[in-house]
C-alpha cells in the first residue's frame, strides 16, 4: 500500500491521540508521567549520546539515511510476510521496522539481506526476539513512551549500552529531549516519523499492515483490545493519505 499526499492530515493527528486516550479510558497524565520518567531515566545512564544533543544527533542520522537513499521506504508491519521483505529488498528499498517485526528475516535465505537494509525499529518495548537481534546489531531504536509501557521500558533500557536511541512520546505536551511525530500502535507510529522527518508519503509502502487480523509478530496480551488498537491504526494511516488498508 502506498500513500497519497495530503496536506491536511498533519492537524489532525494530536486529535485523534485524544480521541485514542478517551476511547480506551487512559489517562493522559499517566502518558504525560511516563514519558517524563523515560527521559530521566535513560538521561541517568550517563551514556555518552543519551543526552539531549545525542537524541537530537540519533534522531537527524535515521532522517539522513532515509534521505540519502532513493528507493522506496517500507513500514514493515507485524504482518509481514517473507514475500513481501524479499520485494522490498530486491527494490532496494529502506526498511522501518515496527518492533518486532524483524522476526521475518529468520525466514529469509539470508537473514542479513534485511537487515542490511534497515535504517531503525520502532518500539514501546515488547518486541521480543526481533527487537532483540536488532539491539545486538546495534540498529537505532526511536523508543515510545506511553501510560502502561513502563516494565517493558525498564526492561529494554537495561539492555542497551549507549546505543543509538531517539524518544518519542503521546501528548500535546512539550518534552525536552522527546518528540511526538503522531500514531498510536508501532507501525502507524513508524510511518509518522518518516513523514516527520521529510520522507514525501507518496514514497512510503506498508508491509504487512492489517487492521482485520493480530500478525504473527504482534506482542498480544488481549485479542480483543488488540483488534481495536488496529482499528485506530488505520484511522491513522488514512489520515496520513494511505488506502487499500484490510
């Protein structure tokens, strides 16, 4: 699915976090605390790029790469299915990965032709094994806080070692060291910070984005609640100018 440009959707997508917060009956102030607590915690570490300047440097390295290169940029969704990576790959497309969602190069011939490609992962923290290959191969992770995320944070933090990060939040809210590109779940959020970051829409595709079923690389803990996380996903990504989503 590719997008389509509008110039109208930016507006709008503060709105629909709102409307996201009451549908769910979620506290902004519990977004608001857990974001805060995300910056002083990582800030804490004492890691050399973990510092205002460092996120801001993270943040405009992914935008570079994805800049730099011309081919097509790929939202890779939970799901994804192998054909659809081993597309994008032989298009010489960029890879964005919504958390767990590198769990398909374990089904590639060679796990490293995606990976190679790949130029961040998006994450609240529960990516399980393909967020952690993507740690270990040190690719740059643009971490989300919101109001119920904070074990899997912890969790997260306590595995990396100074490594290149950027911090995103879901409030109207100024944070300084944190940004709020828009989008609710991992892969609209993806799609967001691309866009925020100056990729045109029209040059973006959604791999394995669906909003009628729970993909295999989802971390689920309630179907049901999940199912309508999506629902809200796809508002997103029509907001955002894309089409033909399931």
């Amino acid at each position: 699915m590719r997008g389509q440009e509008d110039p109208t959707r930016e507006s709008n997508l503060l709105q629909i976090q709102d409307e996201i917060r009451s549908a769910f009956g979620w506290s902004l102030e519990r977004d608001v605390d857990i974001a805060k607590w995300l910056i002083d915690e990582v800030m804490e570490q004492g890691y050399p790029s973990w510092s205002f300047d460092g996120f801001n440097s993270n943040w405009s390295n992914v935008k570079s790469e994805l800049l730099r290169r011309r081919g097509c940029v790929c939202i890779v969704g939970a799901a994804v299915e192998k054909h659809e990576v081993e597309k994008a790959i032989k298009q010489d497309c960029s890879l964005i990965i919504a958390d767990g969602s590198a769990g398909v190069f374990s089904e590639l011939d060679e796990s490293t032709n995606g990976w190679d490609r790949t130029v961040a992962v998006v994450t609240d923290g529960d990516g399980g094994k393909g967020l952690d290959e993507a740690i270990e191969r040190g690719i740059p992770l643009v971490i989300h806080a919101h109001g119920d995320n904070r074990m899997a944070l912890e969790s997260l933090i306590s595995n990396l070692e100074d490594h290149p990060i950027s911090l995103t939040h879901q409030t109207r809210h100024h944070i300084p060291g944190m940004r709020n590109p828009g989008g609710f779940t991992d892969g609209d959020r993806a799609a967001c910070i691309a866009i925020a970051m100056g990729v045109e829409v029209g040059r973006i595709d959604l791999l394995g984005t669906r909003s009628d079923i729970i993909g295999k690389y989802s971390g689920v803990t309630d179907p049901e609640r999940k199912l309508k996380k999506l629902v809200w996903m796809k508002i997103i990504l029509e907001e955002l100018g894309f089409e033909g989503i399931r």
